[in-house]
C-alpha cells in the first residue's frame, strides 16, 4: 500500500482537545505504529500538496469557498470559538487532507496498491457548505478531479462512519455513475443516491458485521473505491450510540478488504471520537499490510514511544551538559544568595538547549502553527525555584507573551528524589474564554493544548537527570484527574480518598464536577469537604506491587461523596 500523511495533518486547534473533536494525533500515531510494526517503510509514506481552490471549485461554490476567510465560518465546521481558529494554517490542514485523497485515488489507480490517506473523508461537506469537521468534501473533489483527467468508470463509496453522509449525498446523491453505500448509527432522513443501512443503539459486532456482508453483496461492479473506515463505531465513542469492539472494527475491515481484493482503492479515517479512534486507523494499515486480526496492545502509548525514540538521538550535550561552571554556579556553591539572571535549568539546560529540545519534540513546530514566532527560551530564578519561560510574538498583536512557564527543583519525597513541578503553564493569549472553550479553575487564558506532550517532556527530563520520576500539587480535581493513569497520591489515604471520589463523580462531566469541587459542593460522608493540594508522583519506574494497595483501598471503601443541593 501506500500511505499519505503529513505532519500538519494535525489539526491546529488549541481547544480540540476539550470537546468532542477529532483525536487531533490520531494520523500521527497510527503512522508511527505502522512503521514500528514494519507494516510499512519510509519509502511507502508519500506528502501530499495542498489541493488547489481550482480543484475545490468542481465541487463547491464559489460563495462557500470565499466564505473560508472568515475565522467565524471554520469556528463552526470544527465547533470551536473563532479565536482559536489561525485560517491560514487550519486552512492548510484541510486543503492537505483534501490533496491526499486525491493523490490516493490517483495513486491506486496508476499502481494498483490500496492508497491510505491518514486525514479524510470528510463526508459532512456539502457543495455550499460544511459542518462536523468537515470543511470540503474530499471524495467529491477526487472523483471531480479524475473525471476532469478523463476517468470514466464506475465509483463505490462505502461509508462505515456512525452518522449518515449526508455531504457526499448532496454532492453526489444525483451521480449515476457514482454508487454510495453506508451503514449508519443515527437516521438523518432519507439521503437521495444513498443505499443506507440504519443500526440501533448499541448494536455490537455481530449485528454490524452481518450488515457489513449485506451491503458488500449489493455492491455493483466498481473501477474505484472509497472505503471511510469510521472509528466512532466503537463503543464508547463520544459522538456514537454503537457498541462495536476494537476486535469487531477490524473484522469490518478485513470484511471490506478481502471484497475489495484487486480493485483500485482508497481508505479514509473519517469520525472518531475516542483514545482508541488511532487503533482504528492503524488497524486498516495492519489489514492492508499483513491481513492481520492481530489486537494493538491496549496500554501501547504512541506518543510516549515517538518522544522516548527521540530522546534517545539527544545527546546531553545538546542540551546543555558540559563542565563549564557559571559565576552563578560558584556564587551559590559558596554559600551566598543565588543571582538572578540567566543561567542553567537544574544546573543542566541552557536556553538554547530547552529551545532545541522543544523543536525536536514538536512542540515549538505547533505552536507556530498557533500563529506565535520569535519563539525562544528564558532562564531565572523566582524564590527557590528555577524557571524556564518560552517567550513568543503574537503574529496578530505583534505582542510578545508567556506561551510556557515552569516553576522546577529536585526534592526528595519518601525514598526518592523527584523533579518537583511547583508551576507549569501553558498559556494561548490569542485564544478567548466562551461557551465553547469554559475557563477551568485556576485558568488566566486558555491552553495551548499539549498538555500530554508537556507531561511525555517532564518525564524525559527527569529520566535524563536520574531521578526517580515527576512530583506536583495539584490545585484542582482536574489537574489530578488528568494525571490519575500514570502518577498517583503520596499518601494512602489521599488516594484512596481521590479514587472514591472520581467514582462518586463518574456520572458528572469533568468540566462540572472540577466547578462543583472547587466550590465546596462536594460532601465527603455527608460532611462539608474541601480540596486541598498534596503531593502527587510519577514514577519514572512504576512498582508491579503497591505496597498499600491495602490501605488504598480501605479508605476508597470507607468515603462516599456526594454533591450537596446548591
């Protein structure tokens, strides 16, 4: 197969995270994998170019493309507030989704190999307007595009997405030569050219699979082949009802692809709302790879092992390690007060070593895309603690603004001595506060969103310095709830009382529930209870045994919270 990605085919949307987006890494990880796997070489993964507004203007108005250069109109596609929205560069993302399907179908039909385009199948788009992340409809302009080049055969379309394709309907509903089959979790009403299946809620893998069967016979005989191989099928998914399996996804598709042998064909990720919505996508690789039913280990962490193979080719000296000794240094090894000014992170990162590991882990790439420049690190002292800050323009304001600020030393909790977060903001002064992006307890402006890929670096710095993991306070429920998978309370006690409480809560969206706790809603055995910050770790080792696993327990069991009349 070949497959087509980029690394813009990220979405730069700072909020994307909060709602129920697209997993903005899904093509990122499922690439990683695949090549982790072997399934493909670097050789097999092609860069597609932005597709041309010629291209667009087959299949859309020129009203609605016009429209593109208001922040307000891509706000709505994507259900975010326009604030967040940088046209140029979301623009970029979309128009190389765009591209790569059409380079795809161009592709299999050239080589014969199935094509995988890793952002696509944006089957919401409608020829004069968009809507649920879908700004163009990408199948509709490649289909446009090879009939412009002279191809004339017959198209299949088989849409596995959980909701209906109503876009591909109304740019290709009235299309004889276009055959578009789907298989749906939600009735959108009748879709003209569509031969629809409807699931009900919670259907599971046996019922969607004999679907999968019935709607593969009805296929007429096809030249081309469009596969949306949806992940919000799976249950659990935060924009589906069905109930599928990761196990029944890959069966579909394995389904599809052993009907599919010999045809030219093109495979799209189109929806997923979920953590497992990149296993999906993976899993079609794996299938057009090795025909393989093989699972993808439910704790492999994609992103952990992208950040862990970079660090390995980081040496310490790019960093900042060598034996030169600042006056700072020996001013503060003498026993007086340390100066201010720049110097060494922890006694080990320069500026430009922190500015030259937040480029190889991608992070000051993104943040550009955020429409920050002059990016670039600052050292001081603030109390006893060392701080580093990344310092950017705003390409709008042209103001230079806090975009990262941490607070760090090492401190020895227990047995171990652990690199200590005593402050860490991510800071996106271009973005706003509003219905769609709320403010969290403890927040100024909103997030950068990379808060995973801040908690993958903290990690790796304490990995480097020797120490035994990463230690914070967290102020709120969220912050704690965000880290409960990896890091844990100090005490028994605490995290007993912490895993009862996210037990009591599961019920109550985050957003809430952090509100509710900051506000002293919430009773601990029918008494008043208020949050307080304590001492959380990460082990940079985690023990296969808690050795008061017993304890923890006993308080769980002992508390039962609840949240108290307004």
């Amino acid at each position: 197969m070949r497959v087509f990605y980029d690394e813009a085919f990220r979405l730069p949307l700072s909020s994307a995270e909060l709602g129920p987006a697209i997993e903005t890494r899904r093509a990122d990880d499922a690439v990683h994998y695949l090549l982790r796997e072997h399934a493909i070489d670097r050789q097999a993964i092609f860069q597609p170019e932005v597709i041309s507004y010629e291209a667009l203007g087959r299949v859309h108005t020129p009203e609605y493309l016009d429209a593109f250069q208001e922040p307000a109109t891509l706000a709505h596609i994507f259900a975010v507030d326009a604030s967040d929205v940088v046209g140029d560069e979301l623009l970029r993302t979309v128009r190389l989704g765009c591209g790569g399907t059409v380079a795809a179908a161009h592709s299999t039909l050239e080589t014969g190999l199935p094509g995988l385009n890793t952002f696509g199948g944006f089957h919401h788009a409608a020829p004069d307007r968009g809507a649920g992340f879908c700004a163009v409809n990408d199948m509709a302009v490649a289909i446009a595009a090879l009939r412009a080049q002279g191809f004339s055969g017959r198209v299949g379309i088989l849409d596995f997405d959980f909701h209906p394709p109503d876009g591909t309907s109304a740019c290709l509903g009235k299309d004889p030569s276009v055959w578009l089959g789907s298989i749906s979790g939600t009735s959108w009403g009748q879709l003209e050219g569509v031969d629809e299946t409807v699931l009900p809620e919670g259907a599971g893998d046996t019922e969607y699979l004999a679907a999968v069967g019935a709607l593969l016979s009805r296929m007429p005989q096809v030249g081309l082949v469009f596969v949306l191989a949806g992940a919000d099928v799976l249950a659990g998914d935060r924009l589906g009802t069905l109930a599928l399996s990761l196990g029944g996804v890959r069966r579909r598709d394995l389904l599809v692809a052993h009907r599919l042998a010999g045809l030219p064909q093109v495979w799209l990720p189109s929806g997923g709302y979920s953590t497992h919505a990149w296993k999906v996508l993976a899993g079609v690789g794996l299938v057009l790879a090795f025909d393989s039913e093989e699972p993808i280990p439910l704790d492999y962490d994609p992103l952990a092992s992208r950040m862990n193979g970079i660090s390995r080719t980081i040496a310490s000296s790019d960093l900042g390690d060598d034996p030169i000794i600042t006056e700072a240094d020996v001013f503060g090894t003498l026993g007086g007060a340390r100066r201010d000014g720049p110097h060494r992170l922890l006694n080990f990162y320069t500026p430009e070593g922190l500015e030259y590991a937040l480029e190889r882990y991608g992070l000051l790439p993104l943040i550009r895309r955020l429409g920050f420049s002059h990016l670039h690190v600052v050292i001081d002292r603030i109390g006893a603690y060392d701080r580093a800050r990344l310092l950017g323009l705003d390409s709008a304001s042209g103001q230079e603004g806090t975009l990262i600020e941490l607070e760090v030393e090492r401190r020895r909790l227990g047995e171990g001595t652990f690199l200590f977060i005593n402050w860490l903001s991510l800071r996106n002064p271009r973005a706003a506060f509003s219905a769609l992006r709320p403010q969290l307890p403890g927040q100024e402006v909103p997030g950068l969103g990379l808060a995973r890929e801040m908690t993958q670096l903290l990690g790796l710095m304490a990995k480097r310095l020797v120490l035994d993991g990463v230690a914070f306070r967290p102020s709120w429920y969220h912050m704690a709830f965000a880290a409960r998978h990896g890091a844990r309370f100090v005490t028994a006690v605490r995290q007993g009382q912490f895993e009862a409480l996210m037990r009591d809560l599961r019920d109550v969206p985050l957003l809430d529930a952090t509100r509710l706790v900051a506000d002293g809603r919430v009773t601990l055995n029918d008494r008043p209870w208020k949050w307080e910050a304590d001492e959380m770790v990460r082990f940079r080792e985690v023990p296969a045994v808690q050795p008061d696993a017993e304890a923890i327990a006993l308080e769980r069991d002992r508390c039962r919270f609840a949240v108290a009349p307004a």
